[in-house]
C-alpha cells in the first residue's frame, strides 16, 4: 500500500540530487576558468650585458675666454675714436685718443727740470774736484772737501729725481693713447668723442672678447660628481684617452655644434645653496657661432662602463618614497618584484647597477596592475618592440 506513494518521492530525490551534482559541476568549471584567467600573459626580455659608452646631458651658457673692460688711466677730453664697434682689434691696438697737450706740457716741464739738475750735478762735481786737489796742499780744509763731496751727492740724486719725473710724465703722455688689452672683439663704444674720462673710473669705455676659443661653464650635482668618482676609482667606467673627456654641444635650434670640446676643469667648492658643481669646457670657436650668454645642451662623455645591466626606462617602477624596483619572472613563471639602484641613462634605457643579474626574465611588457606572486606566462619581446606599461 506505501509502494505508490514512496515511487514519486523516489522520482523527487532522484532529480535533486542529479540538479545538486550538475550545480557543483558548473561551479567547479567556472572555477577552473576563473583561474585560467587568472594567468596573465607578459612580454619578457632577457637581462644581458654590454659595453655603454656613458653620456650626461647638462644644461650651460657660453663664456668668453678672456675678457677685458677698456678703462682710461688718466683724465682728459677722448679727441677720436679709433676703431668700429663690433671689429676684431689686436692687442696694443689703439682704441682711443685723449687730448695730450696737458700731459706734453707736463714732459716739457720734467725735461726742463732734469737738465737744470744735471747742470747743478755737473757744478758739483768741478766743485768737488777742486777742492780735493787743493786739500793735499792745505790751501782748504777737510771740512770744505767734505761738504764739497755732499753737495755732490745731493745734485746727483736730485738728478735721478727729475729723471723719474720725466719718466713719469712720459708714461701718462703714453697712456692719452688708450691701447688694447687683448685681441678680440669689442663691443660698443660706452663714450663719444669730446666726452670727458678720468683715471680708473667705474664705467668703461668698452669691452673686449676672446671668442676663439669659448667656455662653456656647466653645474652638475655634487652627489652624482661623488658616484661617478667611486666607479671611476673601482674600474667600472673606464677612459677611451686618460685624462680627456670630451663634450658635445647642442644649440637653441636643436642643431649640434660640429666641433668637440674638452673638458677643462670641475670647481673646487659646492654651492651651498644649490649643491652643485661648476663645470668648465673649452670649445673651439672659429666662426663665432658661440657667443656669451648663449645656452646650450653639453653632452659629456664620462667613458665606457663595460658589462653594465641595461633595461628600458619604461619597465622601472618608482615608490612614492623615491624606491626603483623592477619585475621578473621566476623559474616557476611567477612574478617577482625586485628593488634595483639606478646609474646613469643610455639613451632611452636606464643602467641598472644592482639588483638584476645577467640571465633573468625581465618583464617589459603587461605591467599593469601586475602583483608580487602573480602567476604568468611569458613571451619573448625584442629590444625594438618593448611597449612599457599595458
């Protein structure tokens, strides 16, 4: 009597149970395809090693070489000026002249004065000579020969006096012709004729250039100037010519320089408000393309580092605490986040000095959102192809 009544509960049972083992089953599949997802694909390079020849771009403004402020060193009305503002003068050329007749008058006078003095000197002496041949028949006495030889003594230096007076004045008649200092190009004329210049006054007459050669005057940190010495002392960068590094120049317009400069010399104190270092290059300049105050991009050449880590600047992560670190792959394809510290750049790469070795997987492309442990799987990427960050 209970058969027909178990049959349907039987039916009932039956079916939930096949609806509960195919639920399971469509979970365990989703499952399954939720972690398929879960692995990632990843462009990978592998890290090697090269010989980089090491290029520092700095910022720099052009100097002259040698500078001169053409200043009178006497007073006077400037009668004529002699020379074309913006011309190449030679040094002991004359620039300028100023009315002389004081300073002639002055010789004059000097001249005058020196010969009154040779003639008195020229007195004393027969004075004196006389009266020594007369001392050895006592016809004067000691005391007359000595004041004889005093006298003489005194003409002659009041001779040498009026000699350095005229020289004196001779020396200021030279200077009514104001010479140049230098040779180089000068600039414009800060006086005009019939304007009146005294000695050692504080606004020039005009400046003169040396612009072949040029400086270059650089700043770099001293913090860097610091770590490129401790690879230069352990023999990771090497000279191509010990004791010349060469610096290339690039202009305003975006044009380079066609000539290589040298560096000259590193200051030997910081800046305490900037913690920067001057630099100093010299450029040939034939043509005068550099002129002062220009600014320029100096690329110096620091040397070759040989068998240096070279990565794409794009695959280097940075914290906001200023931490560089990179991501690879392991042997277990699983991603690994490694902290490296950074040198200097190589173009559009970055020269990783510690942190990676030769071999690794390191991953350039995929980067996105990509965690400590994630699972992945890789695939090679050429060093023209990396994409950075997806």
């Amino acid at each position: 009597m209970f058969g027909p009544v178990f049959l349907p509960l039987a039916h009932f049972f039956c079916c939930l149970a096949v609806c509960l083992l195919c639920t399971g089953l469509s979970g365990c599949e989703q499952q399954h395809v939720k972690e398929a997802k879960k692995i990632r694909d990843v462009g990978v390079q592998k890290v090697c090693t090269e010989n980089v020849s090491l290029t520092v771009e700095l910022s720099g403004r052009v100097s002259a070489y040698r500078k001169a402020e053409v200043r009178p060193q006497v007073g006077g009305i400037l009668q004529k000026q002699l020379f074309s503002e913006g011309s190449l003068v030679h040094e002991g050329q004359s620039l300028y002249k100023i009315d002389p007749a004081t300073y002639e008058a002055e010789v004059a006078s000097a001249k005058a004065a020196l010969a009154r003095a040779r003639a008195a000197l020229t007195q004393c002496e027969l004075r004196r000579s006389r009266r020594r041949a007369l001392l050895g028949s006592h016809a004067v006495s000691q005391q007359a020969v000595e004041d004889a030889e005093a006298e003489y003594l005194q003409a002659k230096a009041d001779v040498e006096v009026c000699a350095a007076a005229l020289l004196t004045a001779e020396i200021r008649l030279r200077y009514t012709d104001v010479l140049a200092p230098i040779t180089g190009r000068i600039g414009k004329s800060h006086m005009t004729q019939g304007a009146l210049v005294t000695a050692n006054q504080t606004e020039p007459l005009a400046v003169i250039q040396q612009l072949d050669p040029v400086y270059v005057d650089m700043t770099r940190s001293s913090l860097d100037l610091l770590r490129v010495r401790e690879r230069y002392l352990s023999g990771q960068i090497k000279q191509d010519t010990p004791g010349q590094t060469s610096v290339r120049l690039v202009l305003d317009d975006s044009h380079t320089y066609p000539l290589t400069g040298k560096l000259q010399f590193a200051d030997i104190s910081v800046d305490e408000s900037t913690g920067m270092v001057l630099l100093r290059a010299v450029f040939p300049n034939p043509d005068g393309t550099l002129l002062p105050g220009l600014y320029v991009k100096a690329f110096v050449h620091e040397g070759v580092e040989e068998k240096a880590v070279l990565v794409p600047e794009s695959c280097v992560l940075r914290s906001a605490r200023g931490q560089t670190s990179v991501f690879v792959v392991d042997a277990e394809n699983r991603v690994q986040q490694r902290i490296v510290r950074t040198a200097e750049r190589s173009g559009r790469k970055i020269i990783i000095s510690e942190g990676l070795v030769e071999g690794e997987q390191l991953i350039v492309e995929g980067l996105r959102q990509l965690k400590e442990g994630d699972q992945v799987q890789t695939h090679p990427v050429s060093l023209g192809q990396a994409k950075g960050q997806q």
